[in-house]
C-alpha cells in the first residue's frame, strides 16, 4: 500500500517539476510511508521525510524512535539523530537539496524550527509548495482506507452505545469518558485482531472526550468533567477526536436528554438542527460542489431564524481535517471515495443541538459509516 502510494507521489513530483519534497506534516509522513511516532515535534523532535523523484526516499527521525522507524517504515534509508550530536537533524539536509532545481515544502505544516534553517539552504522564494499534490492524492480513498473507515464507523458506534449507557441522573461526565473509551478501545482491539496483522497499532482511544451537560453545552468542545449531570439535562456526546481507529479518522456527535427534556424549547432548536442535518445529506452526492451541501444546511437554519452556522462538514481519513471542506466558498466536486462528516446543528445563548455522521460518497450517494439513533423519542435516556 505504502509503496504505491509514494510510486504515485513521486510520479506527480515530476510531473510538476519538483526533484526534492521535504514532508513533515506526521499525518502525511504515514501516509507515505507507514511510519508514526505518538510524539513528533511535541518534544522538539524533528522528524523530515526526504522524497526525490528519481532518488532513493530518506527518513530523518530521531535515534530514540529508531527501532520503531526500522520496523514499519517503507523507506529505502533512515538516518537517525540524536539530541546534541553534531548538527542532528540538519545533517543530512544539505546533501538532500544540494543539486535539487527545485525543492517542495508543505508551509503551513513545516516546524518553524525546520522552516529557518530550510531558508538558510534555499531562498524562499525559490521553495514550491508540496501540499496541493497531497491534498488531492488523499481526497480519494484506497479501498483499503475504505476498509478502515468502516472499521473506524464501528468503533464509533460502540463508543456511542456505551456512552448513551452511561448517562444517567446523578453520573459525573468523566464517568462516561471512561465508558466510551473503553467501548472503543474494546472494539478497536477486536478488528484488529480480526483484520490487520500489525500489532504495534495501538487500539487505545488517546483523545479527551469531548461532552458537556446542563447550562455547560453551549460551550462546543468542552471535555468531560467532574460536573454531576441531572435528570432533565441535555448533554452533547462527540467523537471527532476519538474516533481515530488505525490512525483513520472519522466525525460523530449526538445529543441526549436525561429522563425528559425538562425545556421543552430545546427540543424545537434540535428538531431544526436535525433538519439541518437532512437537508444536507439529501443533497449529498457525487458530482455537487461540497458549498452546495453546506448551502442546503445553512438554509434550514437561517430560515428557522437561528444565526449563520458554522461549516456543515468536513472531509477525514488520516487527518481530523482533509479537503474538501463543506462550507461556502469551497467549489471542490464532491467524487466516490471521499469521507466526509456531516453536521446538523443549531446555536443558541442558551443551548446548542448537534447530530453529525460520517460518510462515503459512493456512484449513486453516500455510505453511512456511523449509526445511531437520532429521533426525538430515541435520544431521551
């Protein structure tokens, strides 16, 4: 899969005219080669890949993931660094770039650290931009990455089961933290298991639950907490930070009431955002712009008289957030393959309703990858 994917990449390279890439985006890093670290520049660890298009591929990465890097990498050399020996990670670059016409970066993911000393070896204005070639490459999935985000759907909606679960009268919010995160690291260790033979990918969910309750939903991404939840409470569940199976990621979000829904307004503000929702997966099909999607969406909001929402949605797979974007502006066509979240939501002072899923786009429409009820009757636990 790896070898493909940089055949193919190196491939564009020389159709654009680019000899070297420097990648050190990590989500790109692994979509190149397989290789993943849990760290990266967290630490001040640089970890550059080198992509020639006619030369061998070259993975600069600290000693100390070494071990790791020689055991799934698909490079064809590694040259590791260690804290304060010579001129660590910069060692190799010069010899990199030194008879390279033209040389490629990503600018918006390249470390600043990185990005200065790049700007001692090559004049900025001579450097070209790498991501565009990406960007479009990752847009369409493999059926292999398909495979994933349907493996990445079904640990989704365990979490979701079990979080639903765990809401209760009297429970605090980080009890269905450990809940969900359970539920999905269960789910995860038993597909790969089942389907993948790579064993150092870790089933582990390592996000912080994104939930809130009572008057603390209007803030979108507040994680959970030790706040004690109380019958006739809404509370927002979301999991697109967790739902990250294989390093796949996916969007996934619902809101519940405990008991009853003791304001009976805060069902009408979600019977619009679930409108919201409708409207834009019944305009979700190859061939559209990915604005139209977020058009229909806003519509029902706007004409419900609630303020301009926030974007419907947004493309995933190995990054939280991929192109195309479904929000004004953005006229890319929608094509089979994609995966997409798709959001319905609406915002008030008070309170704020949310129901996203994720989604293929296939010939005819759309997959759906995550699943769980969503009604009015349904979403009252």
């Amino acid at each position: 899969m790896f070898k493909v994917r940089m055949s193919r990449f190196k491939a564009r390279l020389a159709q654009a005219n680019i000899d070297v890439a420097l990648i050190t985006d990590e989500d790109n890093v692994y979509y190149l080669t397989g290789y993943y670290d849990y760290l990266h520049m967290e630490f001040g660890r640089p970890t550059i890949l080198v992509v020639s298009k006619d030369d061998a591929t070259l993975l600069i990465t600290p000693t100390i993931d070494l071990a790791s890097a020689n055991a799934i990498a698909d490079v064809d050399r590694i040259a590791a660094w260690n804290d304060g020996m010579g001129d660590e990670w910069r060692e190799e670059l010069p010899g990199a770039v030194k008879s390279a016409t033209a040389v490629a970066i990503e600018p918006e993911q390249m470390p600043p650290l990185v990005r200065s000393y790049i700007d001692s070896l090559i004049d900025a204005t001579d450097l070209k931009n790498v991501t565009p070639i990406l960007v479009k490459m990752r847009m369409i999935k493999s059926q292999d990455e398909l495979q994933l985000a349907r493996h990445a759907g079904q640990v989704a909606n365990a979490m979701m089961h079990a979080g639903r679960e765990a809401i209760a009268n009297g429970i605090a919010e980080y009890e269905v933290a450990i809940a969900t995160s359970n539920a999905g690291t269960r789910k995860a260790a038993e597909l790969l298991a089942q389907h993948y033979k790579n064993t150092d990918m870790s089933p582990n969910t390592h996000f912080l639950q994104i939930m809130a309750s009572g008057e603390e939903i209007i803030k979108t991404h507040h994680r959970a907490s030790t706040r004690i939840m109380k019958h006739g409470e809404p509370v927002f569940l979301c999991f697109c930070g967790m739902t990250n199976f294989h390093r796949f990621k996916l969007g996934f979000d619902r809101t519940f009431w405990i008991g009853e829904i003791a304001k009976k307004a805060q069902a009408d503000v979600y019977h619009v955002a679930l409108t919201s929702q409708q409207a834009a997966l019944k305009a979700l099909r190859p061939g559209v712009t990915a604005e139209s999607v977020h058009a229909e969406y806003a519509e029902v909001i706007k004409s419900a008289g609630y303020d301009y929402p926030f974007r419907c949605g947004r493309a995933t797979g190995f990054s939280f957030l991929e192109k195309p974007q479904l929000v004004t502006g953005d006229k890319t066509l929608l094509q089979p393959g994609m995966v997409l979240a798709v959001d319905g939501s609406v915002s008030t002072d008070t309170f704020r309703a949310q129901v996203g899923d994720s989604f293929i786009i296939t010939d005819s429409g759309y997959e759906t990858l995550t699943d769980h009820p969503k009604d009015i009757d349904s979403i009252v636990v």
